[in-house]
C-alpha cells in the first residue's frame, strides 16, 4: 500500500501535472527570453526601435515554431514506439 498514495489519488496526480505544466511553460518563457535578449537588443532605452521590435517578433515566432516542431516530433517518436511495443506484444 505504501508508495500508492500519489497514483491513487487523481485529484492530486492532476493537480501535479498541471503545476509541472506551468513550470515547463514559465521555464520556456525564461529560454526564449534570454535568446531573444541577446540576440536584439543592443542598447536598452526607453522604447524599442522598429528593428529591435521587428528582431523580437522573429525571434519569438522562430522559437515558438523551433519548440511546436520538436514537441511534434517527439510525439510522432512516442506514437511510434507505442506502435512497436503493441506489435511486439501480438
């Protein structure tokens, strides 16, 4: 019975997934932040020039389409390897 508490309770194993969920997002947020920093952002100031603006939006958008595009791609790997295990147990 011991080591079942966590798994047997759905409303807590719920809660944990959402709460890992928003780590995994606020740690994207953090990533794609300190890239797109770098990257254009050459001298801070009170506003943002077009360029910068314009280098943000790129940045963004690249590192938005770079994460769906691995994302997808390690789900077409776990489909994958759940297709083979299932094959393998017939």
């Amino acid at each position: 019975m011991e080591g079942q508490g966590v798994t047997a309770n759905p409303q807590l194993q719920r809660f944990m997934e959402i709460e890992s969920q928003k780590q995994r997002f606020q740690q994207l947020v953090h990533q794609m932040t300190e890239v797109c920093w770098e990257k254009c952002m050459d001298k801070p100031g009170p506003k943002l020039d077009s360029r910068t603006e314009t280098c943000f939006v790129n940045c963004v958008e690249r590192f938005i389409d770079t994460s769906q595009f691995i994302l997808n791609r390690l789900e077409q790997t776990q489909r994958s390897k759940g297709a083979f295990s299932e094959s393998m147990l017939d």
